[in-house]
C-alpha cells in the first residue's frame, strides 16, 4: 500500500512538472515569436490586404481612394488578364525562370567542384565569382547598360576583332538572351557559394570509401556529390525561381519603361510600375501587384508541396523510439 501510494505522489508530481514545462515553454515561444509575427502583419500581411482593397478603385494615388477614385469592383482585375502585354510579361518571367535554372545550375555545379579542390588562387577567384553578387543591380544595370549600345565598348571590340556587332537591348530575337546571360553573370555567385557549402558538408569517409573500391572522379561527383547536394540545388532553385518570378532591377534600369515591352523583355514587375505608378493609375499598380503576389504564391506552394516536401519529411516531427518506449515500462515495472 505504501508502495502504491509513493508511485502516485510520484506521478502526479512528475504531470505537474510535465504541465509546467509545457506552459515555460509555450510563454517562451509567445514571448519570442509575438515581435517577429507584429513584423509579418505590419509588413507583409496589412500592404497585401491594402493592395487588394485599392485594386478595387480607379484611383491616382493621392487622398483617400473613396473620395479622390471611383469603385470599380473587379474591373482592374479583368483588365489585367485581357491585356495582351501583361500576358507577355507572364510569359517572359517564366522564360527567366526555366533560362536561368537551366544556365546557372551547371555553370554552378561546374565552378564549385573546381573550388572544391585544393588549389592556388582559390580564394581569389572564390572572391571573384561572388563579386557580382553583391554590387548593387542599380551600378550593374547602368555599366551594362552602357556597354551594350550600338556603340558601346562590346561592339567596339568585336568591331576591332573583325566581328560584326548587334543590338544587343533592342532586338527581340537578341534581348532576351542579353538578359539570361546578364542575370547569370550576376547571380552566379550566390549559387556557386551554396553549391560550395554543400559540398564541404558532404562527410570526406563516403569519398574515401568509393576510392578504395576504385572509384574515379567523375564517377564520385556523379554517385556521391550530386546526390547529396540534391538538398542545396532544391534550395537554389527555389530562391532562383522567386527572384525571377520577381525581377525588375535589371529589366527596368538597362531596357526602360517602354522598350523593354517591344524588345520582348518585360516582366510582371515592369508592368506593373509602367502601368501603375508611371501611368497614376494606382489602383490598377495595386491590382497588379495583388496578382503578382498570388502567381509567386501558387508557384511557391506547388515547389513546396511537390519538390521542397522530401526535405521537410520527419524534419518537423519525432517519433519515439520504441527503444524509448521500452525503457519507460521497464523503470515502471520496477517502480
């Protein structure tokens, strides 16, 4: 009886420690996470909500929209997917989507195994690499900009090495190759810096191991590094489908407001402020930004759910072990 009566004091006293710790660490996460979720809903949530609520007026962007606009329902949102040129704009943000994944990850894959190996100079052209990156695209898209005019210094070297130049901004069948190639030479280096930090993470024994069997290089990268870095590229390429989904920098300081439109390289984004800001129509920029935000949303949720889901699986959840389960009878029956 005693026995018994010890073993029930025993666990009320350990529930009631259990249902502390649970409110110690549910007051953690609130205290923790109530700034970072003021933040969302300041920055994020509330201008989505606003952008929608304008997208409903004919609006000029001064005053209140309710008495210096017009409400015109859904009227902006019709317009928006009967035009022909944002439908364009569509269409070539998907272009840089599938160009640059295409160019970037093996151009990527490629430098990263070389600065992988041991080597004099690395860190230098490690730096070198990753020096466009972190220039600003506003001193990017000018000196390009710059350079590719008919008269610019590209065509002048060609010009001097026997070859003929081209436009390169202005001719559809060429602008929108100017642009892969641009945005490759500028955001190479963040996925040559990840494809690096995968690699280094990948354990040295797997390489040793498959060269004891005789294993080469080419047939290691193939069996081991890329496999392994399957995480990191899934991670690449969803940043790099996101950023192309959202260009705009390059696009408008090197092509502009209206050219970019018949030299077949505008995107949504371009669009949206041509149409938008620069026309005073805010209500319609809105509009187009509401639509914007659910193309890039839809996208983001379907590589999620179809490609990204792999690396979550049992990354959010523990099961218990059965070995776990095992110790805890065991101390109950001795209890």
């Amino acid at each position: 009886m005693n026995a018994s009566k010890e073993t029930g004091a025993r666990m009320k006293k350990k529930s009631k420690t259990v249902v502390k710790d649970k409110w110690r660490k549910g007051l953690e996460i609130s205290v923790l996470s109530v700034p970072a979720l003021i933040m969302f809903l300041g920055f994020v949530v509330f201008p989505i909500v606003m952008a929608a609520y304008y997208g409903f007026f004919k609006w000029k962007g001064f005053g209140s929209p309710t008495t210096n606009g017009t409400f015109i329902g859904i009227q902006n949102y019709i317009t928006i997917f009967s035009d022909a040129e944002f439908r364009s704009a569509v269409l070539h943000n998907f272009i840089i989507v599938i160009g640059s994944l295409v160019l970037q990850a093996p151009i990527a894959i490629l430098f990263a195994l070389l600065l992988n190996q041991k080597m004099k100079g690395r860190a230098i052209i490690r730096t070198l690499i990753f020096v466009p990156y972190v220039v600003s695209e506003v001193i990017v898209g000018t000196g390009w900009s710059l350079m590719l005019q008919s008269e610019g210094a590209i065509n002048a070297v060609l010009k001097r090495i026997g070859l003929q130049g081209a436009d390169w901004i202005s001719d559809p069948k060429i602008a929108m190759w100017t642009l892969l190639i641009l945005i490759t030479w500028k955001y190479i280096g963040f996925a040559v810096i990840l494809m690096l930090a995968g690699m280094q993470s990948i354990p040295e024994e797997l390489y040793e191991a498959a060269r004891v069997d005789g294993a080469g290089f080419w047939q290691l990268q193939k069996s081991i590094t890329l496999p392994l870095l399957g995480p990191t590229l899934r991670i690449w390429a969803f940043l790099s489908i996101i950023g192309s989904l959202q260009l705009f920098d390059l696009v408008y300081i090197i092509w502009g407001q209206y050219i970019s439109s018949t030299a077949g390289t505008s995107t949504m984004a371009t669009y949206m402020v041509r149409e938008g800001r620069v026309s005073s129509n805010y209500g319609y920029g809105s509009a187009v930004a509401v639509v914007i935000f659910v193309i890039s949303l839809v996208v983001a949720l379907t590589y999620q759910k179809f490609i990204l889901n792999r690396d979550l699986d049992g990354a959010l959840t523990e099961k218990p072990s059965k070995s776990k389960n095992k110790s805890v009878s065991a101390v109950a029956e001795e209890v």
